[in-house]
C-alpha cells in the first residue's frame, strides 16, 4: 500500500519531479527541525545538489486537486460505530523576519507563561484531518488552505469541508446508510454557520464555544387572546449564569478512568444571538440592493480648539 501511494504521489508531480520527490523524502526522514532547503540537499535521501534543490522549488509544479483525491482514498480511521471523525483547525506558520513575505497576518499564539498570548506576523492555515480512536496523537491530513487578508475564515471553512466531504463520497469512503460524518471545531469557528452551509451534506457538526456566551431558548407558544407582535426568541441562556438554565432535555453520566464522573447535559433548540460579529447563517440582502435605512451622515468638521468655538457660538447668538 505504501509503494502504491509513493506512487500516486510521484504522479501528481507535474514538473521537476524528481527533485520534489526526493526533497519529499528529505524532509520526511529528517531527524529533527529543518531550517534551511540547505541542509535537505546534504541527506543521503536526497541525491542532487543543490542547485536541483532550488529549481524544483522554483519551477517544480504540483497538481493539488489530484494530490487530494490521492488523499481521499486512503484508508481513514474510524470509530467503533464506523464513523469517520474530522477535525479543522488553524495553524499558523509564523513569518517575523520575512518582511518581504506577501499576504501576511498577525497570528494568535500563546506565549510561555500562564494566560500569555501573542500576536506574530505569520501564514495562518486551515488543516483538515481524520482522528482516530483513542488517546493518539496520530491523525490523517486530508486538505490545507492558506487564509489570506481579505477571507472569510468560516466561509474559506465552509468550502473546504465541502471538498473533503464531497471527496471522501467519490472514493466511496462513505455511503448511504453510513452514520453521517462528525466534523470537531475549536472555539474560533462560527458553528451555526457552518451547519447552514453544509446542510444538504451527511454531516454532523461538534463544536466549543465561548463560556461567557448567550444563548437564545425557543420563543414560548403564543396564548389565545394575547395582542401584539409575537416574540421571536425565548428567554436568554447564559453559559456564566446557571440561574438562567432550564430543565435539560437529556441528561448522562458516565464513570470515567481518567476523569472520574462525567456528567453532560444537553438542551434542544438553543440558538445563539446575533451580534455584530458574526454573520447571519442564511440568505441575507442580494447584492446592489440599497439598505432601507440607511444610517443618517453627519458632517463634523474640522477639530477647533474651545476658546474660538465659543467664540463663534457668542458671534452667531448662540
């Protein structure tokens, strides 16, 4: 199996193959951090010099959506219920001393001391990868997309995972009657919206959100008799306050060895407040469609220092 995906992998390579497969190798056997193309071009993996180095990655020519069919037909781990498991996630690839490199964005890491975080010119890129069962670190990378300045990351997300999925499909890694696929995202990741855009697919989506969040419970029927415009949304849920909690619908506990008692609590129905954010998860106004009203302009002028606007305030009577 492994030669025939060598194989498969040396067929997506367009131009100066060679010299990217054996740079492949290179980097794959390397016993530790690589800090410069230099250094692969000294390994027994790789059998040119350098200057065959530079020209496949110059020149050299990668034909990616092959290379992600490729990928797609490996064989994914899955769970025991036969699931196929998917994590996205962002990495960034830090860039503070290439002030050359275009299209860079300040990327948030964390620093070494305790609630420490930074933000350091870099590439973010989003990694779609299969889990496995299981404490493993061991995953299988599917696809990666570098975000750029002007990206909508849930929008570049919804794309992706659309992709893989749609992928995974072609090479019949999922069929009818499969239980749908489970998609796990951070904190970060908008999942409402996600859900929305990936609807008509077999998925099922798992994300963190924020402990400081409001939630909205479903709006209360509406009482014979009763006048007005109907309400739109419940009560509010906030994750901070569990006054604010109502009755769960589902409620487990499980003994764990690690972790001891794990109780989770589910509720249905539950959608977050729109806020200024995050995108509305739907259809929202076509564009070149003028807003109906619009926000009013007010022309402030030029900054004046206190002593002379009271004086043209005294001059005009004010």
């Amino acid at each position: 199996m492994l030669s025939r995906f060598r194989k498969d992998v040396y067929a997506c390579l367009r131009a100066r193959g060679d010299a990217l497969f054996e740079l492949t190798d290179a980097l794959l056997c390397a016993p530790g951090p690589v800090h410069s193309p230099v250094d692969l071009s000294l390994s027994a993996e790789y059998r040119r010099g350098h200057g065959a180095l530079y020209g496949g990655l110059n020149h050299g020519r990668i034909d990616v959506e092959q290379l992600r069919e490729v990928l797609a037909r490996l064989p994914l781990p899955r769970w025991p219920d036969g699931r196929i498991v998917l994590a996205v996630d962002v990495s960034p690839w830090l860039r503070s001393d290439a002030a050359c490199s275009a299209e860079r964005l300040f990327c948030h890491v964390y620093g070494r001391a305790k609630s420490a975080s930074q933000f350091i010119p870099g590439w973010p890129y989003s990694f779609v990868a299969a889990l496995e069962m299981g404490r493993s670190s061991w995953t299988a990378p599917l696809d990666v997309v570098r975000l750029g300045p002007a990206d909508d990351a849930t929008a570049v997300t919804a794309a992706q995972m659309r992709g893989v999925i749609e992928r995974l499909i072609a090479a019949g890694q999922w069929r009818s009657g499969d239980p749908d696929m489970l998609v796990v995202a951070d904190a970060g990741y908008d999942i409402t919206r996600l859900a929305y855009a990936l609807r008509d697919l077999p998925v099922e989506l798992l994300g963190r959100i924020r402990s400081d969040r409001v939630l909205r419970l479903p709006a209360p029927p509406r009482l014979p008799g009763t006048n007005g415009r109907p309400p739109k949304h419940g009560d509010e849920f906030a994750l901070a306050d569990p006054a604010t909690w109502p009755k769960a619908a589902v409620t487990t506990v499980t003994d764990t060895t690690h972790y001891g008692k794990a109780e989770t609590s589910a509720w249905d129905r539950l959608h977050p407040r729109l806020t200024h954010r995050a995108a509305r998860p739907g259809p929202g106004r076509p564009p070149g469609i003028p807003n109906r009203r619009p926000a009013p302009h007010y022309d402030v002028g030029k900054t004046v220092k206190r002593g002379r606007t009271l004086a043209v305030l005294q001059q005009s009577g004010g």
